[in-house]
C-alpha cells in the first residue's frame, strides 16, 4: 500500500469519526457495546464453563442480590452474575454470526437481483418476497427445531431467514450504482459481471451494509433470545436461556426478581446500544441521510 493511499484512507477514518462523534447517541451505544464484547472476550480468564453447572452452585436457593452473591442466585443456588456474564459469549457469538451470515446471503442475492435484470433477477427477487412474507421467526422455530439444538444450527436458522430485506436494501442501492455514468463506461471498455459488481457496485453499498449489520445483530440477539425462551436452544447458557430458566422455576411467583429481571436488562441493553450505534451508522454513511440532518 503506497503513502499516499494510506493517507488518504486515515483522512477518510478521520473525517467518519469526526461525524460519528456529532451523534451522541451513537457514541453511547458503542461504548456499551465496546464494554460488553470485552467482558464476554476475558470471561474465560476468570471464570469457566462450569459455573453454569447445576452441582457447582454454592448459595441458597432463589437468594436475593448480597455481599457474596451481588445479583443474587438462581434454582440451584448458582451466582446469576457469573452466569449472565458467561451467557453473553453464547448471546453475543450467536448474534453476531447469524447476523453475518444474514448480510452475505443478503448482500450476495441483492447485487445479484440488481445487476441481472432478466430471469435470474426476477427469480431472485421471487425468492425473496417469498421469504418476506414468511413469519421469520416461527420459520427459525421449526429450522432450529429440526436441525437440533446447536450452536451452530440455531446460527443458521437465524441467519437464512432474516437476510430478505438486506436484500431489498442492496438490490435497490445496486440498481441506483449502476444507473451512474461510470457503469456505462466501463460496459464500453469490456469491463464483465465480476469486475462491475466487485470493482464499482460492492465498495458502494458497503457503509449501508455496515449501517445494516449493527442493526441485523440486534435483531439476532433478540431472535436467539425469544427461540431459547420457547424452548429452543444452542445447549448453552445463554441470557435467553437464563430467562426460561427463571420462567421454568417460577421465580415470579417465588418473588425472585433478580432472575427475571437482570438477564432482560441484559438483552435490552445491548440491543439497544446496537440500535443507537447502527442509526448514528446509517446517518453518517447514507449520504440522504448525511444532506437531509445539514439541511
């Protein structure tokens, strides 16, 4: 890489952080993220597997938050903080992969449906409509169902029914990349498929697809959760788990709080901070978006 095009892409990060940082909310939620995906990281330099297992609980049953537990215990006297604090490497871990797998079958399908205008589009786009007005999630539910709970099954139920409308988004910047004047130009001078949709279409749609992404894990993480809670799972700790856990024992009835109540923050937490990170994402590199809020 010569000097001139490293400084070029350092102006280029430059000025994104500049604008990044014009959106506190934005700012907010990627310091939380930042903080949660460094907790799940380090987990296993303080803490295993086996605080999850039901023999290795110490405390009280139901224990309310104290000194020694600071968020209290669960059914089997085992510390609900060790265990929302293992579980976000299941949640986060799921989140993220069902969320890539979602953006490259999205991403793939888009381009492709935009750049082919004959029957390989209308196919494509076919297929999709046919997914969108599929329920994604009961689809992920019998998906999961069927493959077994896995890790990576529950990945990929997620993943191949919630890429649809990332597909909508990239066909429709693909069909608006290729009506520039350039696309022309290159079709002139023998330019083929590949090099238009990976030279000229794929570098286009990229801040959108990044905007997208942070999004898309959201809505994994909420997905992993609401499978886990009705009884579909990776067979790990998860905040999901956790909540059906507490639903299973009923620590409503038995007024135990703490166990209903933390995990659910948890989620709504970090799904929240994806949120804010992803809108502050889209305004920044959706140039409409840019022009309208300087308007």
């Amino acid at each position: 890489m010569s000097n001139v095009t490293w400084v070029r892409r350092r102006r280029a990060i430059g000025r994104f952080w500049a604008d990044f940082r014009t959106h506190p909310s934005g700012v907010v939620g990627l310091v939380i993220l930042a903080v949660a995906v460094v907790l799940a990281l380090v987990a296993p330099l303080f803490i295993d597997s086996s605080v999850t297992n039901v023999v290795s609980g110490t405390g009280a049953k139901m224990a309310p938050p104290s000194l020694d537990d600071p968020l209290g215990t669960d059914e089997s006297g085992r510390s609900v903080l060790l265990m929302i604090w293992w579980g976000s490497r299941t949640s986060l871990l799921i989140g993220f992969l069902a969320a890539l797998l979602s953006m490259v079958i999205g991403t793939v399908l888009g381009i492709a449906a935009g750049h082919f205008r004959g029957w390989i589009g209308a196919v494509i786009l076919r297929v999709t409509d046919w997914f969108l007005v599929l329920p994604s999630l009961v689809t992920a539910l019998v998906l999961a169902a069927i493959l077994g709970g896995s890790t990576a099954t529950i990945i990929v139920a997620i993943g191949v029914t919630s890429w649809p409308s990332t597909a909508r988004l990239i066909r429709a910047q693909t069909l608006a990349v290729e009506a520039r004047p350039y696309i022309e130009r290159s079709w002139a001078l023998g330019a083929g498929h590949w090099h238009i949709t990976t030279r000229h279409v794929l570098p286009n749609v990229a801040p959108l697809l990044l905007a997208s992404t942070t999004l898309e894990v959201a809505s994994a993480i909420v997905t992993e959760s609401t499978l886990a809670f009705l009884g579909v799972s990776a067979n790990k700790t998860s905040w999901g788990t956790m909540l059906r856990g507490s639903y299973d024992w009923g620590a409503a009835t038995a007024g135990a709080w703490w166990y209903i109540l933390l995990p659910g923050l948890c989620i709504v937490t970090v799904v929240m901070a994806f949120t804010l990170c992803g809108r502050a994402l889209e305004s920044v590199l959706n140039p409409r978006l840019r022009t309208r809020a300087h308007a």
